[in-house]
C-alpha cells in the first residue's frame, strides 16, 4: 500500500478509473461470496440463472474469509487471472 | 465527572460563544442532512425556548450551509454555533449526530446520548427543568419515533478524519491522503489520476513532501496564491506536493513558490498564457546566487534538457497550474498547437560571462538578491544566426531583419525576449555596446515605412487601407517610418548558452507583461 498526498484542490473526489464494459458476457464469470449471511443463496440463483440464459459462459464461485476485511491479495491475483467478469454479493 | 472540553465557536449572528459559560449548558451537536437531527431539532429548539432563561442551548451544526439552512427551516431562535472547522467537533471525539450533552455549570458532563430516543428525551427535559427552575413545557410525546439511530458525524469522514487528527499533531501535511491499493501500481494510478503532463512523476509520500518543505521556511498552510482558472488557493504544502511529482530537490521550491507567486498576478495574467492559442508558456530566467547554489545550467544547453533544477523548477509551476488550477489542455488550456515549452522552461543567465548587468538588476533589484523572472514566451525559439558579422553595428543588423521577421514581418512586436550566447556578446562587447545601446539600435532597425505594412496581395497580414480612409494613404504617409515595437525597453536580454555557436535566440511575448519575484533566502 503506497499513501500519496493529493496534488489536486481537492474539489473532486479521487476517481478510479473503470475498465470499459464489454458488449457481451462471455469467457468466464466469478461469483464472489464476501461472507455475509444469505450471500450464497443471491449468488446460487444467480448462477442458476446464468447456466439457463448464458450456457456457454463458465462460472467459478470464490468466497472471502470475511467480509470485515479487505480481501486477501492471493484472492485477487486469483480472481483476476482466472475470471472475465466478477458478480459481488454486498450486503445481507 | 470528567469536563468536557472548552471551546468558543460563533453563532449565526457572529457572537462568540464560549463554553463553559458558567451556567449549565445542552450541547446538541448536528448536521443538516442527517434526518435524526431534523427530527431532534423541535426538541433541541423547544428546550432552548422552555429552559433557556437557567441553561444555555446550543446547536453546534457541522457544515455552515447546512446550519443556516436548519435555522430557516426550524425557525430557530436558540444559537446555531458553527462548527464547520469541525475541531470541536474532533476535540469532543463525536462518532454520531446527533450528540446531545448537558454539561453543569463549571463544564462537567452530566448526561449524553447520540441519535434519537424518544425516553431520552423526556427525561432531559425533566433534568433541564430541575436544572432551570423552569417548568417543563406540555410537549406531544407520542408525535415522536421512539428512537431512530443517528447518523455518521463529519468529522469522522473518510478525508477529514486523517485531516483533523493531522492538526492535532500539529502536523504541516493536511492534503487529502490517497491510499493506492497493493494491487495498483502507484505510477500507473497517477497517470490514471490525471496528475502528471504526460511524463512520469514521482509519488509525493508524505515522506517526500515532508522533505520538500524542509526547503523552505515558509508555514506549509501558508496560501501563496489563487490558481486560474479555478482559482484555486495554492498553499505551500500543494507546492511542495506537485514539485515532488515534478521530480524538484527541497532546495529548488523556494523557486518554484516565487515563479507561482509571479504567474498569479494580473500583470503576467496566468490564465491568459495557459489558455491562449498562441502556445505561450513561462519562461522562468533565474537569477543571483541561488542559481549556483542550487546547480542550475546557465551554460551549453540552458534551455535543453539534462539539468534537474532546470527541467523540474519549470514543470513544477506548470503541474501547480494543472493539479490545483486545474487548467488542462481542452479545457481552460487551449493552445491550437501547444508547444515543447508547456512541459517546462526555466534557465539561469549567465551572468558572470556577462559584461552587462545581469535581468534582475535591470529591474531594481539588488545583484546580490535571488530573483525568479516570468516571460510570457511564445515558443520559438527563432534562432538568429550571424557566424560571419565581426562587430556590433553588422550583428545588430542581422539581429533585427530576424526580430522583424518575429510573428510576422507587417506585425507589431510585444515584449522580446533576446537570450543572446557569448560569442555574439564578445562581438559587440568588443565595440564596447552596452545592453541599453544594443537594445536602441534594434529598435531603430525595426523600424518599416508604412508602404511595407498595409495589408496588400502579398500578404492579407498589416494595417488595412481603409484606416486611412477614401483615398487610402497618402504619399508622405507611406514614407512615414513605423516602430515594431513601441519602444526600445520592450527588448528583455539575457546572456546564457555555451561557449561556441554564433546564435541569438529570439522568443516573442505574448499579451501579458513580464514580471518578477525574489526567491526567499533559506541559507
């Protein structure tokens, strides 16, 4: 983690910059569970949903220890490689 | 009980209000966009009204806006304290609005409750009433929730916090922390941010701006100047900030602050450069002792590129413009072409190959001051170039027919910059020219008769015919022998460059006037 001070008059908050959005769903798509509870239950329908409507995408289901913490690098490095899109679970 | 602390905010009609004030107080502590605090605010006014006779009630409301709009809102007539600083706020460690204290007489907290509790309440007014002799007022408690959780206070949001408790240590770094995560790469995040000119810069870690304001004496709060065309406040702490992006050494910033104090005012008018579409740009002349000390070029290649004090004391003042002016190219900043010299453009004279007195003693200052001098340049450089002249009157000969050529040979010139290298300095320091005699006869060279001015086939470019109307101009007229500039102290010479090389180079100005600052002295 590298803390900079903003150079900016600080009028605007700090943008990120977001990846563009593909056209289509295709490839691979994670399902991240951040271990709130019932979690598993948005995410098992979603991924029903996905196997009827998008059959040829493939989906990986990934989970965080907890969801009071950031997660791991290893599971980012993880996800990144292995998956195209990521669905989050937020909230309870 | 433990004391709360004392502090004096002002009320919204600029009183001063000091806590503790000797008689028992209610705090309530609120925001405006926070509905737990609108729901409170009846009570908070109620008790003011019913009891304010033996306690004081005070709202202290966050955000100054807000605060006026909660006492148009509730029509309140109690104080509205404003806290938008935030440091009672911090000083108090709240978490929550609303915060409700009721504090005794010598400031001893005595109850506190945060959101709303229909029971709290209820029993406050009991409290306030035995506190104040005052008899409680009939109040519609079932018209209330029983409780509603409060909100999250201001001070403890993401940005201000670490702001806050950076005044609290007495810290000089209160610009916005930006936590890169270990994934992102901390350049690329930068580039992403829109921080850089397009070059790498270096990450300001608290660490290295710390450093660079080792450079100066100055308060890092200290506001130097308003940034067009955001006008923006540019305290030394965002200085520092955008010189370690630029890549400065602490010892330069003392530069970088005067060029910024120069750029901002209405003389060199630094809206105007960044957004003409001529493609002007600052060129920054050092001089005085500073320029040693801080190993700056004045030699072969002052204007190129290859010394640290040149390249980054030039970018520093521009990403200043940038990050906190926010002038960028399609925005405010509109040059048609733009031009090298909008990455950076700083040099020293070199004055001590000079015979003549140095930029900074021809304007009033003392030879031994440092001084930073802003030239509104319109890039160029034009080169002249005279290998064969051998003395003053030829070269100077040459040297006009290029000024004339400058913009546009049927075109007025503005203020000139002439960095002229040593070999020509020796030409016409051997016919014993001084600078003011040089900068004369350019003045009197570039005179044209009027007949080779006027717009004509050859060139759309001059003074149109019908100025001098019907008839056009007359014969007399046409002889009549027009100034390119309007006079002789529109040329500005610097001497600098290396030693072989028989070139002047000729940068024209843009419509602003240049001016200059003196660096602060930190040896």
């Amino acid at each position: 983690m590298t803390t900079i001070l903003d150079p900016t008059d600080e009028r605007e908050p700090v943008g990120r910059q977001r990846s563009r959005r593909p056209e289509q769903i295709s490839g691979t798509v994670g399902l991240l569970d951040i271990s709130k509870p019932r979690g598993n239950v948005l995410l098992d329908r979603l991924e029903e949903l996905i196997h009827e409507r998008l059959p040829e995408v493939e989906v990986r289901r990934y989970t965080k220890p907890t969801f009071t913490k950031p997660a791991p690098d290893e599971l980012l490095r993880k996800m990144a490689g292995e998956v195209d899109f990521v669905i989050e679970g937020l909230a309870d | 009980m433990a004391s709360l602390p004392a502090f004096s905010l002002r009320d919204q009609s600029a009183g001063e209000r000091s806590f503790p004030s000797g008689r028992p107080a209610l705090l309530a502590f609120i925001k405006e966009d926070c509905p737990t605090c609108g729901t409170s605010m009846p009570l908070i006014e109620g008790a003011h009204r019913a009891f304010g006779d033996g306690v004081d009630v005070w709202a202290v409301g966050q955000e100054a806006k807000g605060n006026a709009a909660l006492v148009e809102r509730y029509g309140l007539t109690l104080p509205m304290l404003d806290d938008s600083e935030l440091g009672v706020s911090f000083r108090y460690d709240l978490d929550t609005v609303p915060t409700v204290l009721l504090a005794g007489a010598d400031g001893e907290e005595l109850r506190r409750f945060v959101g709303f509790g229909r029971d709290d309440w209820r029993s406050l007014y009991s409290q306030l009433g035995e506190l104040s002799g005052a008899a409680a007022p009939a109040v519609e408690w079932g018209a209330y929730p029983e409780s509603e959780p409060g909100c999250g206070a201001r001070n403890v949001e993401p940005g201000i916090a670490e702001r806050l408790e950076a005044i609290a240590e007495g810290s000089p770094l209160l610009a916005r922390r930006i936590e890169i995560g270990s994934a992102d790469d901390p350049d690329e995040f930068m580039f992403d941010q829109g921080f850089s000119d397009g070059l790498p810069v270096v990450a300001p870690t608290p660490e290295r701006v710390l450093r660079m304001l080792g450079g100066t004496r100055r308060d890092a709060q200290e506001v130097v100047a308003i940034v067009p065309p955001n006008m923006a406040p540019a305290t030394i702490e965002k200085i520092a900030i955008n010189s370690v992006l630029a890549g400065c050494r602490p010892e330069y910033l003392p530069v970088v602050i005067a060029s910024l104090e120069a750029a901002c005012t209405d003389t060199f008018n630094a809206h105007g450069v960044w957004a003409t579409t001529m493609g002007a740009s600052p060129a920054m002349i050092v001089n005085g002792p500073i320029r040693d000390r801080i190993g700056m070029n004045s030699g072969l290649g002052a204007i190129g590129q290859g010394n640290r004090a040149n390249a980054t004391i030039g970018r520093a003042l521009r990403l200043v413009l940038r990050n906190v002016g926010g002038a960028r190219p399609g925005g405010t900043e509109r040059s048609t072409l733009g031009s090298p010299a909008k990455f950076t453009f700083t040099f020293a004279e070199w004055e001590e190959r000079s015979p003549w007195t140095p930029l900074h003693v021809d304007r009033g200052y003392a030879a031994e001051q440092s001084v930073v001098t802003l030239f509104p340049a319109v890039p160029g450089p034009l080169i002249s170039m005279d290998q064969t002249s051998r003395s003053a009157e030829p070269l100077a000969g040459s040297l006009a027919m290029s000024l004339q050529a400058m913009m546009h040979p049927k075109s007025g010139g503005r203020d000139t910059l002439l960095i002229v290298t040593p070999e020509h300095v020796d030409t016409l320091w051997r016919d014993g020219w001084t600078k003011e005699r040089l900068a004369e006869r350019l003045w009197e060279l570039t005179h044209r008769p009027l007949r080779e001015l006027i717009q004509d086939e050859r060139s759309g470019v001059g003074r149109p015919l019908e100025e001098f109307g019907p008839d056009g101009p007359t014969e007399e007229q046409l002889n009549e022998l027009i100034p390119k500039f309007d006079s002789p102290q529109r040329l500005h010479i610097v001497v600098a460059g290396s030693e072989a090389g028989k070139i002047t180079a000729i940068f024209p100005g843009w419509g602003s006037l240049v001016e200059s600052r003196v660096i602060e002295d930190v040896v």
